[in-house]
C-alpha cells in the first residue's frame, strides 16, 4: 500500500508540473499565432519513436488542437506546427513554411514559445515555496537551544570529527539562527565548508571534507542531531498480521514489547538496566546493545517510580514515539516576508542543483550518489500522503525541472535555445538536417541518463 501512495503522488505531482510545462510553450505559441497542434499530458506513442504504439487513453479535438492523455506515463508535448521536436522531423517539414508555423516565425519568438515552459515551472516554483511560506511560518530549534546540551554525532559526524557532546557555535565562520542550517546546501555542497564547536571549553575548527555529500547519500546514512530529554508521547499499536499469515492462520495480533508491559504515554523512562537515561539516545544506544534480549526499564508516571519487565525486538526497538522535551521557535510571517524567503528558497534549489552537478563533474561525488530517478524520487514523498510534504516536493521538482531542462542538451529545450540564440547573433539558422540529428542525439542522450536513473534507483532498493 505504501508503494501504491508513493507512485500516486509521484504521478500527481509530475502531472501537475508537466501539464503547467507544456501549457507555458503553449500559450506562449498561441500568442505568437503558431498553430498546436497537439497538447498531451504523457506520450501517446513510444517515446521517442513517434509512428509505434500510437494510441490515446483520451482526446478531444477543440478548434486546431487535439487535447489528450497518452498511453505511456512519461512526462508529455506539445506539438507546434514547423517545428523539429520528438513528435516531428524534417521530412514533414519539407514545404515552404506557411505563416502560422513555428519555423516562419522570428527567431527571438520561437526563443520565448521554447522557454515558456521553464518559465512557468519557475513561477510555479515560486509561488509553491511562498505559499508554503507565508502559510507555514518557521518552526525551528534555535542554536541556543541545542547548545544547553549539544550535539549527538552518529557515524557520519565521527567520521568528519565531531563528538556527541560538541556544541556548535559557527557555520563557516558565521553566526547561525536556526540547528537546521548545520546541514543546508552551503556546507555541504559548498567549497572549503567547516564548523566551530566548543567541546568542553575548548574552540576547534572541524573541516567538511569533501566526500562529505556523497557519504551522506548513503542510505541509513546518520549525521548529528541535539541531544533531547524525552517522554513517551503514544505507544506503538499492536503489530496487525499481513494478509498472507491471516491466510494460513500463521500469526495472530501481537502486542509490541511497550505495549505488552504497560508502557503508557506520558512516562518518563528514566533508566533500563539500572544505567540511567536523561536523554534519547543513550535510550537508542542501550536499546542496540540489548536487542533480542530482555531488560528492566525504569520509569517515572505521575510522580511515581515504578519497572517494567520486557524483550527488546531482533531490531533494538521496544514500540513506542518519544515526544521530545525541547523548546521549538515558531516566526510567522507578512505577505512581503513570505515573498522574498520564498522566492530565495526557490531558486535556492537551482543554486544546489548546479553545485551538486559540479562536484560530480569534479569527481568529489559519484553520479551513483548524486542522481535519482523515478523510484528514488517517489521514496522522498513517503508512503502515508501528506500534504504539506507534498507541496513541498512538488515546488523542488518544479525548480529541478526548470533547471534540468535548461541544460544545453539536444531536444531538452535549453538545447533549442542553444541553436536560437546561434541564429540570433550569426544571423544565420542551423540547417533542418542539422536540428534533427542534433535531436537524435539529444534523445539518445536523455533515454541514456533515463536508464542509468532508473537502474540506479533499483540498485539502491536492492542493495
């Protein structure tokens, strides 16, 4: 079921961003009076050979343009007539062009109908992020507040020297607001990034190498977070049996280990074995180490000390959300403030973007690390459908397609405006047979980078 909920917002959201894409080149052609064609959300052929498997799921034909949804669930078009795309090639463009094709048309006009569309994703972008924004405010855990206690560095943070117990006091030799800005993009996709801790007095300078990004993409990979006092928020409900054990009457309704002893919500666990327990992860650490075996867990309820026989699950865990005993800050914010913070945020993510792919290109982070596709994508929504984080996503994807279609690649539509912006200064437009095999190209580029994404994505499952 998770896996159904994560495709579905993964289609919904590209639906959205691909249907606003293809709608920018579209009114932006209308405007120019070039004749569409067609407008589809997905292929109704197989991409990208335009005469196989051509069939709609539905269409309907209003004035010049047939309007459908395609059979194959792979981004969409726009067909504009006289110009060479996927959907077209020279062949057909064979006669003298008539007025109302995009080829008759002046160079700095067919340069705006191919930028419509990443225009739009921008605008779109921007008004998820403000929106998001202004709606939301800023919750966040201020630096002064992690510092009463500090930090719990797990195998990552160790890796680049940091100790749990370290208070962080600057971020690249500036003074930090917000914990969450420890890990933003400018210290981890950024040049020459380090930390200024206190650890117990003393100042130190902890350099961010840079392999730093692509460690962090490793799956189960663990950072740092602040060491937080805890209670026992809800306790998990018993572990339901799949369809297939109710089938066979293999299991019945379990009860996990907290439930089972009587944990409630609004404990306190304050020790387990005796050792004892202030903050979370000297739970989480104890637990680890007694995983599969049985342990007495100490608690405080209502002012009363009482213990709790139980067995930690093979997994280290004992079935229970903690609610965490730190003080979060809360800013809420005027339409102006919602503007600019997410406008920034906005195009902060084509900033990442390019920074992302020139560590690549310097060999500091692997294509394997780095790059995702369909499945990896879906993952990042999750399996229960959250709106919030639905929307949220939905505003990255729409930067990341921007800027992904922006690049100078043959059939993507910075490739068009490579080729346009050519005929605009030389005075001079490419030859058809030029454009078409400079199309061809570009495909073969992109169906490439489409199966190692997706091979990629499964490996990372598998693996």
């Amino acid at each position: 079921m998770e896996g159904l909920v994560m495709a579905g917002q993964l289609i919904l959201g590209l639906s959205i961003l691909v249907t606003l894409h293809e709608f920018g080149h579209y009114i932006t052609a209308k405007w120019f009076k070039m004749r569409v064609d067609k407008f589809y959300l997905f292929f109704d052929f197989l991409f990208p050979v335009p005469t196989l498997l051509n069939f709609s799921l539905f269409k309907k034909k209003i004035g010049e343009t047939e309007y459908g949804v395609g059979w194959f669930p792979l981004g969409g078009y726009v067909s504009i007539a006289g110009m060479i795309d996927e959907t077209q090639d020279s062949s057909t463009l064979a006669k003298e062009p008539e007025p109302w094709e995009f080829r008759a048309k002046p160079a700095w006009q067919r340069l705006i109908v191919m930028l419509g569309g990443v225009i739009i994703n921008v605008i779109t972008g921007i008004i998820i992020f403000v929106a998001i924004t202004y709606n939301n405010g800023n919750n966040y855990i201020s630096r002064e507040e992690v510092n009463k206690n500090g930090i719990v560095s797990y195998k990552l943070g160790q890796y680049i020297g940091l100790k749990t117990g370290d208070k962080i006091l600057k971020i690249n030799g500036k003074d930090f607001k917000k914990f969450s800005d420890v890990g933003s993009s400018d210290i981890i996709l950024g040049e020459n990034s380090y930390y200024t801790i206190d650890r117990n007095g003393q100042i130190l300078n902890i350099k961010v190498p840079t392999d730093f990004f692509e460690k962090l993409s490793d799956k189960n990979a663990e950072f740092i977070e602040p060491i937080r006092p805890f209670k026992v928020r809800e306790v998990a409900a018993p572990k339901t049996p799949s369809m297939l054990d109710k089938l066979f009457g293999a299991k019945k309704e379990e009860l996990l280990p907290a439930m089972a002893a009587g944990l409630q919500a609004d404990d306190k666990i304050i020790s387990l074995n005796k050792t004892p327990i202030h903050f979370y992860h000297e739970l989480r650490d104890i637990l680890e180490k007694n995983a599969g075996k049985a342990v007495k867990l100490g608690i405080e309820r209502q002012g009363k000390i009482d213990t709790l026989s139980l067995t930690v699950s093979p997994d280290g865990k004992i079935g229970f959300i903690p609610e965490f005993l730190i003080k979060q800050t809360h800013e809420d914010y005027s339409f102006g403030q919602a503007l600019s913070i997410g406008t920034s945020s906005a195009f902060g993510v084509i900033g990442d973007n390019i920074k992302g792919f020139k560590k690549i290109f310097k060999g500091e982070v692997a294509p394997t690390k780095a790059l995702s596709g369909p499945i990896g994508i879906a993952r990042l929504f999750g399996g229960i459908w959250d709106w919030g984080r639905f929307w949220f996503l939905t505003g990255l994807l729409s930067m990341a397609l921007a800027f992904m279609n922006l690049l100078p690649i043959p059939a993507l539509d910075g490739g068009h405006a490579i080729f346009l912006l050519y005929e605009m200064i030389s005075g001079k437009a490419p030859s058809e047979v030029v454009l078409e095999r400079a199309q061809q190209v570009g495909m073969i580029i992109l169906l490439a980078l489409m199966a190692f994404t997706f091979g990629n994505d499964l490996f990372k499952v598998i693996f």
